[in-house]
C-alpha cells in the first residue's frame, strides 16, 4: 500500500501533464484522472487502521548533504483531508464539465497540479517537503486567477500574492530555526516534535507559524484578501480554495504547530480565540449585507473557519475531534453552495439577490438541493455540519462559557444571511431575470445529488468519520 500513496502523489501531476496537451479532450482527460485519483483513496481507506499510527509510509533520500526527505505517510489526521481533497476535485471538474473555458487544458491541468501540491501538504512527514506542498499547491491559483479571473483579477491577485508569500516567508524562516536546532540535521517532524525549545524560542516561532497558517484559513485581521479572491476567481478555483485549500492552515495547525509549540499555544490561546471569534461576528454581520451570492459564501467560510480557529486552542479533545470532521463536513456544504451559486451565474448572469426571485418555480430540484446545503450550513440536526459544531462548541464551552456564549451568537447570524438568500433567490414572484430559468440536469445535477447524499448520511450517521481521527486526535493532545 505504500506504492499506492506514492502514486496517490504522482497520479495528479501526470493527469496534469496530459492534460495539458489534450485539447478539446482536456477535460475528460483530468475527471478521468481525479477519479482514478478517488478509486486509490478508496483503496487506502480500505486498508487504513484507525489508530494514532503513521501508516503507508514512503521514505527515500532526496538532498543527502541537508537532511531532507522525500517523506510521506498518513494518520488519522491527514486521512480526513486527502479524502477531502480526492473527493471534491471530480466533483468541481464535474460541476464545471459543459463550462465553454478559453483555453481549459491549461486551467484543468493547473487544479490537478494544485492538487498533487495539496496531497503533499497533508501527507509530508519531512518540513521542508510540507513547505514544497503549500508553495506548490498556491502556483496555479495564482495563473488561474490571473488568466480567468473577473474584471479586477490584477489587483486582487496581487493582493492574494502579497498576503500568501509573506506568510510562507515567516514559515520558511521558523523551519529553518528548527532544523537549526536538530542534531539530527535534518527536517524529519519526529525529530522536530522531539525538541526541547524553551518558552521564549516556543514564542517567536510560534507566530512565525501561525502567521502564514492565519492567512491561509483566513482568519481576523488576515481575512480580507478572501472575499474578493472568491469573487474574481473562475468558480472552480474559488471551490478548491474554499473547499480544501483554506483546511491547509487548519491541518497545519493540528499537525505542524500545536505539538511543536506547546507552551506557546496555551500562552496566546486566549489571544487567537479572541481573535478568532471576533472574525466569525464581524464575518457573518458583513454577509447579512451582501447582495452577491459569492461575498455572502465567502463572508460565511470565513465565520466557520473562525470557530474552527477558536476551537483550536481550546485545549478539548472534544472540541478537536469536532474540528476534524468538520474540515471536511465543510468543504462538502460550501463546495455545494458555490455549484447553487455558480449554476445561477452561468444560466441567468448575475449573482445579485435583487436580479433574482422565484427560481424554486422555474428550477425546483435546484432549490431542493439548495434548501438541504443552506440546512448544513447553519448546522442544522441531522445534517452532517451539527455533529461537528457541537463538539466544538462542547470545547469552547469547557474552555470559557462567556466566550461560548458570544461565538454562539453567529449561529443565530448564520441563520439569518442563509435563509435570507434561500429566500430572495429561489422564493417570491419570477423577475424578468429569472422568468425564463430552466431547472438543472446532467453533471451538476449529479454532482449536488452526491454531495446531498454526503450531507444527509454523515448527518444521520457521523461516527465512521469519528473513529477514523480519534486516536490520532489522543495522540495528538497528549503530545506527538
């Protein structure tokens, strides 16, 4: 099974190779890809033991003279976001499959690569080839944002550009800083987890990490090159970035800072909690106000990623455990709610809720499949966001009731900006724009019914996905 990891890493960048010189066959080139890319995941699920073991282990030198590693393997932490990632990927090219894109060899060959990149990053067991992944998986968002991005794409690109290397930058420099403490001379993360850092070097580090971890989630005040990002970048990009990159920063955390930094952790916990919750009120009072489908989305990832955050540093194994599954219950919902938004967009030509009105008349198995994605969104029993939410407000609440109280608040805000659109775009009377709408068939109809599926089933029954990172989770809080 080892040799099916590796190939798990490479499969994406040969589909990415041969997509990018199959023309008109692009893009049944790359779903063929990422869905042998699922059948290899499946394959590795099947055999994964739900222990706090790093299984499927692939090892070989790579720069002898520095220490680094091509080193990779999986736990029950990494689990959850490489079936994540393999998951929604044929489901985004799906959901984009009769898009008429200039020049879609390159842009389908540019996701595969981000995600071969995103499979490194949650699979690296050596520093320098984790730091690899994440610089390779921002490449192509940068090209394809450049090329197929809206009206303002220059000035946003910049802006994500700027936000992105400055806080890789800070993490280059905290890994060399380790690697400069290890006798072993090299990046391995065992050998970094072993280290005895004192309060004051766990102190700088610490935010040299969390830096460019913060701005990858994003979180308050590094939230703000997010929205305008999803704006202006072709949707199936804006689904990889919302659906899987944005967990980037929170695997990150889980696995690459918490256990290195202990000390640190508990001593500014309470200052990214703060910061944290903060993020998920002002978020979800800002999406109250959109009257664009895509800021609203966008403003939301941003309040749930903010309890995400806040959990984080709660020091609750509960609360971890609901963080967790809830990477991936999340980028299921919102993945589900950008093809709603996007389906809208390509048919009709907007995304303003004031253009808008009646579609559930005119599209009734849309609304169908919006009402359930607007119900997880909000967390609401039986749908698989509920499990995850109330674990960790279960840790938040063990870490600070009043603090609970007030990050409890946006439940109730995202009720009100979810059901507000659900209501503006698909109830009311038809407007000029919408009276002539046609309902959805073929590949997106396919794509949102999986994805319904996946909200319903892990609603009804989440502990399969409980049991795949609780003892990680364990090993994770009593120290790796």
């Amino acid at each position: 099974m080892e040799q099916v990891l590796l190939l798990l890493i490479l499969l994406p960048l040969i589909g990415a190779l041969v997509t990018a010189f199959s023309g008109n066959y692009a893009k049944h080139v790359a779903l063929f890809s990422s869905i042998v890319s699922l059948a290899l995941t499946t394959a590795i699920v099947c055999n994964f033991i739900p222990d706090a073991s790093t299984q499927f282990v692939v090892h070989y030198p790579w720069i002898g003279e520095l220490g680094i590693d091509f080193h990779i393997g999986i736990d029950g932490i990494s689990i959850i976001t490489v079936i994540l990632t393999n998951v929604l990927v044929p489901l985004i090219i799906l959901a984009g499959y009769k898009h008429d894109y200039r020049s879609q060899n390159a842009l389908f060959a540019l996701i595969l690569f981000m995600q071969s990149g995103l499979l490194v990053v949650f699979t690296a067991l050596d520093a320098f080839l984790f730091y690899i992944g994440w610089e390779a998986a921002l490449i192509p968002i940068y090209f394809i944002c450049a090329v197929w991005g809206g009206k303002d794409r220059i000035k946003v690109n910049m802006k994500f550009f700027v936000y992105t290397i400055a806080g890789s930058l800070f993490m280059l420099l905290g890994i060399i800083y380790l690697y400069l403490q290890n006798p072993a001379n090299n990046f391995d993360i065992q050998a970094f987890y072993n280290l005895n850092l004192d309060e004051a070097q766990q102190g700088w580090i610490f935010w040299a990490f969390f830096i460019a971890f913060a701005i990858k989630m994003p979180i308050f005040p590094f939230h703000t090159w997010q929205p305008d990002a999803y704006e202006q970048s072709p949707t199936a990009t804006t689904m990889v970035l919302s659906g899987v990159m944005v967990k980037m920063g929170i695997f990150a955390v889980i696995k690459w800072l918490l256990p290195f930094f202990p000390a640190a952790a508990d001593k500014y916990a309470q200052i990214i909690i703060i910061l944290s919750v903060t993020g998920m009120l002002y978020a979800s009072l800002i999406a109250i106000r959109q009257d664009d489908i895509k800021r609203l989305i966008a403003y939301s990832s941003i309040a749930h990623i903010g309890l995400m955050s806040a959990t984080l540093f709660t020091n609750s194994r509960v609360g971890l455990e609901g963080v967790m599954i809830q990477m991936f219950n999340h980028g299921v919902n919102v993945i589900g709610l950008w093809i709603v938004a996007d389906t809208i967009e390509q048919q009709l030509g907007t995304r303003k809720f004031s253009d808008l009105g009646g579609l559930a008349q005119k599209a009734p198995t849309l609304a169908i499949m919006l009402l359930v994605m607007a119900f997880a969104n909000i967390a609401l029993p039986l749908t698989n966001a509920f499990i995850g939410e109330f674990l960790m407000f279960n840790g938040l609440f063990s870490y600070n009731i009043w603090i609970a109280a007030i990050a409890g608040i946006s439940i109730i805000l995202a009720a009100v900006y979810t059901l507000n659109m659900v209501q503006k775009v698909f109830y009311g009377n038809t407007t000029a724009v919408t009276a002539n709408a046609t309902d959805i068939s073929g590949n997106v109809k396919l794509a949102l019914v999986v994805l319904v599926l996946v909200v319903i089933a892990l609603g009804v029954y989440p502990q399969p996905m409980i049991d795949l990172t609780k003892d990680t989770v364990g090993a994770t809080m009593a120290g790796k």
